[in-house]
C-alpha cells in the first residue's frame, strides 16, 4: 500500500511538471540559438533543435559496455563484442518552462522520500523505488526562462568506444557545462 501511495505521489507530481504550458518560441528560439553557436560540434557529430528540444547525436554507432561484473577477458575487443551494446549516441537538452525555487525543492523533497522509503524496506522486491526516484526529473541547467533537463544514451558507468568517441562526448560535455557556467 505505502508502494502505491508512493508512485501515486511521483506520478501527480511528473504530470504537475510536465503539465506547464509549453515556452513560447520567442522565449526559447534565442536560448537555443546562443547555446548552438556557443557548441563546438566535432566532425561527425550534428545538432538538430527544435522549439523546445536540441539534440547533438553522433552519425557513426558507438558500444557502450557496463564494466561491473564482466568475466575476465584480457581483449576489450572480446569484451565489445560479446557484451556490448551498439546504438547511437545522442545528447539530448529539452527546454522546459523554469521552476521556481519552490516547485525545485518539492521535487529535491519528493525524490528524498521515495529514496527513504526505499530504503527503510529491506524487501528487494521494493528496489524499483530507488529506481523511480532516480527517474523523478531535476532540471541540470537553468538558463533565462528555461529549466533544461539532459538526456544523454547510456547510464552513468558504461564505457564507451571508440576511444575517441568517449572524448567527443566529454568535450561536448564540458563545452556545455562551461556554457551555462558561464551564462547562469
């Protein structure tokens, strides 16, 4: 029961956050714009926006590999092949009206409870609601009217190859971190 009260809270809330009028082209177009222009893109990478959505997806697939619990394999060749997950790595910023200090802190409050309660019940059964306050979102940027939720493939932990993929990625990274740094 206290699991269903629980979800029941994470999902009015969700649908209280979503439910916010959409922005207003003239109050995002500008956003994006400034942050496309301010992005070094890397050779093939390409940026597609749209009113309240930007996404810089790279052309050629990457592997993504979960390095935890793996047999041991001396080739990471082996370890890509049999293991690794091969799809196309995107980063994806959504643009959403911004919360307010207050409307932030009741989904920093909310995400706490559903993590608390996770962890008072010993039953693993009940492990899904770490998962579901994991999957309460918290907006990574806020930039003039917008709160910016970011969405990239794969989870925190995998690797990803090739090499020179993973560096594109965390060049990108910090390019828009140092981005709204910079114009916060």
């Amino acid at each position: 029961m206290k699991h269903i009260f629980l979800f029941a809270i994470m999902a009015a809330i969700a649908c209280a956050v979503f439910a916010i009028s959409e922005p207003s082209a003239d109050d995002v177009s500008p956003s994006i714009a400034a942050i496309k222009s301010a992005l070094p893109i890397p050779s093939g990478w390409r940026c597609e926006s749209d009113l309240n959505c930007m996404v810089i997806s790279r052309q050629e697939p990457v592997t993504l590999l979960y390095p935890i619990s793996l047999p041991d394999i001396s080739s990471t060749e082996a370890l890509l092949k049999r293991y690794g997950i091969k799809t196309h790595y995107q980063i994806v910023l959504q643009f959403r009206p911004r919360l307010s200090e207050q409307e932030l802190q009741e989904l920093k409050d909310l995400q706490e409870k559903v993590v608390a309660a996770a962890k008072a019940n010993d039953d693993p059964k009940h492990a899904y609601s770490m998962e579901a306050a994991r999957k309460i979102a918290l907006p990574k940027y806020n930039y003039k009217r917008s709160s910016i939720y970011l969405y990239r493939t794969g989870e925190e932990g995998y690797m990803t190859f090739p090499e020179e993929a993973a560096a594109e990625i965390s060049a990108i990274m910090k390019s828009i971190d140092e981005f709204f740094k910079k114009n916060n």
